[in-house]
C-alpha cells in the first residue's frame, strides 16, 4: 500500500536525498499564528479506512514541499533519518515523529534531521510538536535539537516551552552549544528527566528504562489508546529489551551492525553497546512485537542482509528505516 502525495508517490528506494515534508490535508493552518501552537492537538485530520501499510515520500518542487494527502492513516510513524554515527549521502541519522490522536511526538533528532521535520511540519517555526523524546546525548542522536531550539527561540520565543524528555546529558550538551545556554534552553523547552517513572507525553504515556550505551541511553515506550511504540535508542543487548516492546505494534530497534563491512574499525573493547539485525530481531522476537523497524544503520551497510538476518530470528514484518518512510499504525 502507498499513500498519495499529491500524485507523487515515492518508489521503494527511489528518491533518496528528495526531501520528506507533507502535510496531512484537513490541518487548520493554526501552526502560522504568531506565538503558539495549533490548539487541541494537531488538527490532523483522521480519513476513516485501511490501516495500510507503508511507504512513501515526498518532493520538493520551488523549494516547498507540496501538500498532500495521506489516504487511510490515522495513525502514522515517518523516518526522518536511518543512518547510525553519521549520515550517508542524501540520508540523516536517527530521528522519527510520531502522530497519534492528532498529536505529534519527535523521537530523537540526529544529523540532517531538523530540515525534514520542518518541512513534514510545514513551519520554519517548528510550530505543531507536541513533545520532544531524546534517547541520548550522543550527536547522531540529538544534535538537530539544537537547531530546533534556535527555530524556536528565534522564530516563537513567546511561545509556551515544549516538552522534552531526556535524560541529562541530553541537556547539558544542548546548552554548551548556545551562549546564555541554560536560559534559551529553559524557556524553549520544558525539560523532563529520563528514564523516570511512568509519565504523559503528549496524548502517550512514556515508560522509560536505562539500557546498556556507552553513555545514559533510555529506552522508550509510549503506549495511547489502542497503540503501542517502543525504541531502543542505541543499547547492547539486553534482557529488558523483552519488556520495553512488550506486545508493540512498532518496536523501532537499533541494527548498527557495526562490523558487517569489512575494515570498519571495531567498536571500543567490552560489552556490545549497539544491536545486530540479528539481535534486533530475537529482542522483537523474545517481546512478541507485531512489527519491527530496523534502523541506526552503519553506513554503506546491506540493509537488506540487515533484515535477512532478523528474520532468522523474527518471523513478524520487518521494515527497514528509510529517509521519508512512513509506517500506517492503529
Ligand atoms: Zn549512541
């Protein structure tokens, strides 16, 4: 299945590089007033029918991204990016948005990131994100959220702070990056430890778990009406991994595999902090997911030998992260 924009359609792996922005029609273009974000949610608009499956992406033509219209999604994850550690040509590392009960949720920001989530918001301003969930501080991760903060601070500084979950190195690497740092920082973004107790993130409740990296990584669950995510963000493996995407429809995993091209110098020596497909796959497998969705990949990886190898160990739909991807959910 495919979702219409405006009578493009993103072929599988065709368009690369082409940019990812579109705009659920039926949005009340409240996200273009000065000083706020659209009230009650979103506005997205839920088109009653198939819960279809994936794909798509969109084009830019002049500079703008064409409106669009997604046919039968309610609910819906996009890949802003899919690459770990830096990102290939035309592609961006980690970083998702989530739309759920016409709400948006941003999951990671990493390189490359912030132009496509702009455009898929179609606001300078980042205007219509409902909550921002950082896994961890490392750059691959996170570095975009600090241009989010300037679209912010410089485009809505009257604008109530957004939510912001992350744990705290999170925090302090945003504010080094910016003079007056810790001020800027706290009035855009209103800042919620992770992991911590059992919380609300916009219309979820977020369940959060430290997992094995080589800093404080916090793994995510976001669970509301009807819908489960989980993401890994960047761990070892990990018998928790089994809980936090206990029954999800999506469990979003880490699948560096690090060492699938030959030469790629070897991770630092000690316990894996990064998943295989392989063990993408058995912590899906061992959670009872319904689906999984690989990303974080190496560069030049296979990503197809990618999902041949979780599918040794996991037998629901395996999807492979891509710039522009989006996945129907609920
Ligand atoms: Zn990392």
């Amino acid at each position: 299945m495919i979702a219409r924009i405006s009578g493009l359609v993103k072929a599988e792996g065709a368009g690369r590089g082409e940019g990812i922005g579109r705009r659920a029609e039926g949005r009340p273009g409240a996200e273009e007033r000065p000083g706020g974000r659209a009230p009650g949610g979103t506005g997205l608009r839920a088109p009653a029918g198939r819960k279809a499956p994936v794909r798509v992406g969109l084009r830019a033509v002049g500079g703008r991204h064409n409106r669009c219209e997604t046919v039968g999604v309610t609910s819906r994850l996009t890949v802003l990016g899919s690459c770990g550690a830096w990102p290939e040509p035309g592609r961006a590392c980690s970083g998702f948005v989530l739309e759920h009960g016409g709400a948006r949720v941003v999951l990671d920001l990493g390189y490359g990131t912030l132009p496509r989530l702009l455009a898929l918001l179609g606001s300078p301003a980042a205007d219509g994100i409902d909550a921002v969930v950082i896994t961890h501080a490392h750059p691959d991760h996170m570095i975009d959220l600090h241009g989010l903060l300037r679209a912010r601070w410089f485009g809505r500084r009257a604008a109530p702070p957004v939510p912001l979950y992350a744990p705290e190195p999170v925090l302090a690497r945003l504010i080094s990056l910016e003079d007056d740092g810790a001020d800027v920082v706290r009035r855009v973004f209103d800042w919620h430890p992770l992991p911590a107790a059992a919380q609300a993130a916009g219309p979820f409740r977020l369940e959060s778990m430290l997992l094995p990296h080589y800093l404080p990584n916090s793994g995510v669950r976001l669970a509301g009406s009807g819908l489960v995510v989980a993401y890994t963000g960047d761990t070892g493996p990990d018998p928790r991994l089994a809980g936090l995407g206990r029954d999800a429809d999506l469990y979003i995993a880490d699948a560096t595999d690090r060492g699938q091209q030959p030469g790629t110098p070897a991770a630092p020596p000690g316990p894996a902090m990064n998943l295989t497909a392989g063990e993408a796959g058995q912590a899906a497998a061992t959670a009872g997911a319904r689906r999984l969705l690989l990303c974080h990949f190496w560069p030049g990886n296979d990503r197809q030998a990618s999902r041949a190898t979780a599918a040794a160990a996991f037998s629901g739909e395996i999807l492979l992260a891509d710039e522009g991807l989006e996945v129907p959910l609920g």
